[in-house]
C-alpha cells in the first residue's frame, strides 16, 4: 500500500475513494481515506487533520507515520507548496528533493520517544531514490512547469516567515527550498522502515512579496502527475529504505518487533 499526505482538496488525485476510517496509534488517532491509483491501494492522510485545520508545526507527524505503518504502507509521498530560498528555483517550479536540514526544534525526534534506549537511524539518503525517480519522471512527463529532481530542503519551526538575516544564512547553508513540515516525518518514516519522498510547487520565494505570493497548484493538475508516480513505483522495492535496522533488529522496542 502507498501513503499520501495533502491538503484536503487534493484527495481527488485518487481515482477512486473507497472509504474512511481511523485508525488508532499510540500517539492518538488518524482519519485515513483509503482508494485506488492505477488499481494500486492507496491510503491518504489529510496532513493538516480532517478540517485542514492545523497549524504545519502542530502536525501530529507522529501519529500520522504509525497510522500508515499500521496499515501495511511502505512507501510515501507528501505533496507540498514550499518556498523558494536559493537561485536554483523559481515560483511555479516542481522540486523534487532529495536531503533535508533540520532549523526547528520539535519533538519527539524519535518515534520510539520514552524507551530506554533505541537504535540510531541512519539518514545518509534521507528521501527514496525510487520514488524520487517516479515523481521526477511523472513531473516531466505530465507537466509544463521546469523539473528539479535534486535539492535541499530546510525545515524551520515556523509559523511566522524568516528575517532577511535567516533567508540569506540559509542560502549560505546550501538550502534551495524552505518548508516547515518534513522533519521530524522524515525520521519516523525512515525508523519504520518505510519509503518517503516529496513533491513540491514552489508557491513564493521567501522574503519577497508580490503578486505571485503563494501559488499554489491545482488538483487537476496535480492528479495526473501523482497517477503516473504511483504507477512507476516498482512493486518490490530495491532501495535500502525498508531494511533500516538489518542486523540490529534485536535492538528495536518489542512495540516495533510485534507489529514489523
Ligand atoms: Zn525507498
């Protein structure tokens, strides 16, 4: 099964949308939409809750990454209006990217919070090189817009906008996107074993106001992109992101064994 996590008006990229339920974590409960793509199951997650309601740094990152897990997920997207920091990109441009910095302080920055001791989860690929490559070539092959496939992503605390001084310090620190969502997701996907990766619409560039202040995308244009990705994610997974404790499984909370 393949996660997605949007915004509330882009759930229609799936084709079909069988039924909603909630399912249970032991960080609190998660309504999920479960569908179709391509005749693949799918199950999709309102990232700001079921009212669109929540602040990005209040996201219960948590919750929604076990609620995927439990369901038998192993590979997920996020879909994204960032801002633009660097040269490199420009308002309307799809992102594909592929290393984060961290600039927030958000907890738990395990999801095994509260064991006595855990294993430490590598990060040294951080985002899915597979499905990186099917949301790059879907983009280019379903869209117009100007296709980056590599870039840094900072992710900051929010929710007000950054000073001139931080936007220029975190050009300097080699960021080419700013968001305030991936992280610490990107942690608990990667120590539940699981496949993450984002598209991204650059929907301003941060610290400039002007008429084109949040672009955002449509779901009509988003739907075909998203369709193509899922349907050139390759079945059996090659990339290294589902075996992250090989070796070490004995470490790992007896919570985590049971349900792996
Ligand atoms: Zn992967």
């Amino acid at each position: 099964m393949i996660g997605i996590l949007g915004a509330s008006q882009y759930e229609s990229v799936l084709e079909t949308q069988n039924e909603r339920t909630v399912v249970t974590t032991r960080f609190g409960d998660v309504p999920v939409l479960k569908g179709e793509i391509e005749g693949r199951e799918i199950a999709y997650i309102r990232r700001f809750g079921w009212e669109n309601n929540l602040a990005s740094d209040v996201v219960n990152h948590a919750a929604n990454a076990l609620a995927f897990r439990s369901l038998g997920v192993r590979r997920v997207i996020t879909m994204n209006g960032f801002g633009g920091v660097s040269q490199e990109v420009q308002v309307n441009d799809l992102v594909i990217y592929n290393d984060y910095i961290r600039m927030v302080e958000r907890s738990p920055t395990t999801i095994f919070v509260g064991e006595p001791r855990w294993p430490r989860a590598h990060m040294k690929e951080p985002f899915c090189p597979e499905v990186r490559d099917a949301l790059a070539e879907a983009s280019r092959e379903n869209s117009g817009r100007r296709v980056i496939d590599r870039a840094v992503n900072i992710c900051v605390q929010g929710p007000h906008d950054e000073t001139p001084a931080e936007i220029e310090a975190y050009r300097r620190l080699g960021a080419d996107i700013i968001c305030t969502t991936v992280y610490p997701e990107v942690v608990y996907f990667r120590e539940l074993e699981m496949c993450f990766a984002g598209i991204c619409w650059v929907c301003d560039m941060a610290g400039e106001d002007d008429e084109r202040d949040r672009v955002m995308i449509s779901p009509e244009e988003l739907a075909p992109i998203m369709r193509a990705a899922v349907a050139a994610i390759p079945d059996t997974a090659r990339c290294a992101c589902q075996s992250t404790w090989a070796g070490n499984e004995e470490k790992l909370p007896a919570w985590y064994r049971e349900m792996r």
